[in-house]
C-alpha cells in the first residue's frame, strides 16, 4: 500500500475519494493519523472530514499543474536527479515570481 511509506511524524493525510475505502481508513487510524478523505457519492455510511483542509489540497494540485506547464519538468529532459531539482526550483522561482 502506498500509504504504508509515510513518515513516522505524519499528523494528516488528504485524499481524494479514491482513497475513501475502509481498509485505508482502518490503516491510518492504527497509526493515529487522521484522514481527510472526502466519501464516495455512492457510499451508504459516509464519515465526516474536514471541507477546509481539502480545500488545501486545491493549491497543491494547480501548483503541479504549473509546474507542468514547462516542457522541460513535464517530459523530464535531465537525466540527473539535482539538475532536474534545479529546473523545479526554476521554474517554481518563475512562477512566484509572474503569479497573476
């Protein structure tokens, strides 16, 4: 399961609904970390979490969509992990730098 790597100090983790299942809800909370996963539409028994920190989850995922928006990042041109961190820096120093 892709959520068994997360670090020891995890407090939150926010999902969308296709982590909304029970065994991934039982996990996280053996590990006392508290899920904010909004419920399936289908689902009978739906748990609450909370609207404003998935709200967050929004920013994070226009920020990699911007990040997508340069060539280089998207297709991965350098074969080196610290030169392909350097375009990240770059091109996210470009993106702060011109924010609408």
């Amino acid at each position: 399961m892709l959520l068994a790597d997360l670090p020891d100090g995890t407090e939150e983790v926010i999902g969308d609904r296709g982590y909304d299942s029970n065994l991934i809800r039982r996990a996280l909370v053996e590990r006392n970390i508290t899920a904010c996963i909004p419920p399936k539409k289908n689902r009978k028994s739906k748990p609450s979490y909370n609207w404003h920190l998935y709200q967050q989850r929004h920013l994070i995922e226009n920020m990699f969509a911007r990040l997508k928006d340069w060539r280089r990042v998207a297709t991965r041109y350098d074969r080196c992990a610290h030169t392909f961190m350097s375009a990240i820096k770059i091109a996210a120093s470009f993106i702060f730098y011109l924010k609408e």
